[in-house]
C-alpha cells in the first residue's frame, strides 16, 4: 500500500460521505455537471452494498472507495463504483483499490471482473488489464463495457480480512 494509506471495510456510519466523495469525485472532470447534479444516485451509495465496499483512508480522511460484486453468471464478477477523492488522484489509490477489488472477486471464485466506464476512466482501466467489450448507452451518455480475466487464487479461495476501526 501507499503511503499512509490503509484499506478497510465501509460501515453504515461511511455512507453518506462515500455519497458525497462520490458525488465530488464525478463533477470533478467538469462533464455532465448540471445531469450529475439532477442525478439521485450520483451522491448515493446503497446500504445494501456495505459488505462489498473497500474504503482508503489517508490521514483518517476517506480517500476512496471500491464496490465489487458478485455476480449471479458464474465466475463473474461486478466492479460497480471505484471513486478517489479528486484531492488524493493521481497517488496511486485508485490502483491500490482496483487491486483489493481484484482480490476480492478471486477469493470469491470469480474469473472475470466486469464494469462500465466513461471515455475518462477507460485509459485507466485498460492500463490494468481491462479489455473492451462493447458501447452501452448510460445514464450520462456513451459508455465502454470493459472485462479482465482474473488469475485463480494460489491456494484457492480465501477469506479476506481487512483492518476495519470503523468511523
């Protein structure tokens, strides 16, 4: 891990400032802004993901966050939110937190993550291993499924356990 950066699960306690993260972290790129804002589940996060959520803490301040889900296809899984702080881009937390996504979806037994990305956030996953699949139209506009194929786990499936102090 980074520098000062640890990882632990969400709790309700998170949520609305995983919501607001969210929210800043979207309107930071200046697209969208007024559709963003309009847009409840741009500042929301689902109580029902909190098992599935990773945050990154820095200086106990929330840095980032992942949502990974499984998925009912077999051996898929879902990367539905992966948002930084715009302040703490460009740190290498986002890729810390596509890591432990990864990880998780292994220990679970999936073989593909999957995910929809903006023509912004594209780059970044294909530098990590995501191949296109196809165009989808959102919400927001055009937008590229991406998949990856994930490596089994040495030993098989595990339970992970991250450092969770709570909020």
């Amino acid at each position: 891990m980074g520098p000062g950066i640890s990882l632990r699960s969400a709790e309700a306690c998170d949520l609305d400032r995983l919501g607001a993260l969210k929210l800043e972290s979207s309107l930071a790129w200046g697209d969208h802004a007024e559709a963003l804002k309009a847009l409840p589940e741009a500042r929301i996060v689902q109580p029902g993901h909190l098992p599935f959520i990773t945050l990154a803490e820095q200086a106990g301040e929330i840095a980032g966050f992942v949502t990974v889900i499984a998925d009912g296809a077999e051996g898929r899984a879902v990367l539905e939110d992966l948002f930084v702080a715009p302040a703490a881009w460009r740190k290498g937390i986002g890729a810390q937190l596509l890591t432990e996504a990864e990880r998780r979806a292994r220990a679970w037994g999936a073989t593909h993550l999957w995910l929809v990305a903006n023509e912004r956030a594209q780059p970044f996953y294909e530098a990590h291993g995501f191949r296109f699949v196809e165009r989808v139209e959102t919400e927001l506009g055009s937008a590229a499924v991406l998949q990856k194929p994930l490596s089994p786990l040495p030993g098989g499936r595990l339970d992970i356990v991250i450092d969770n102090d709570g909020c």
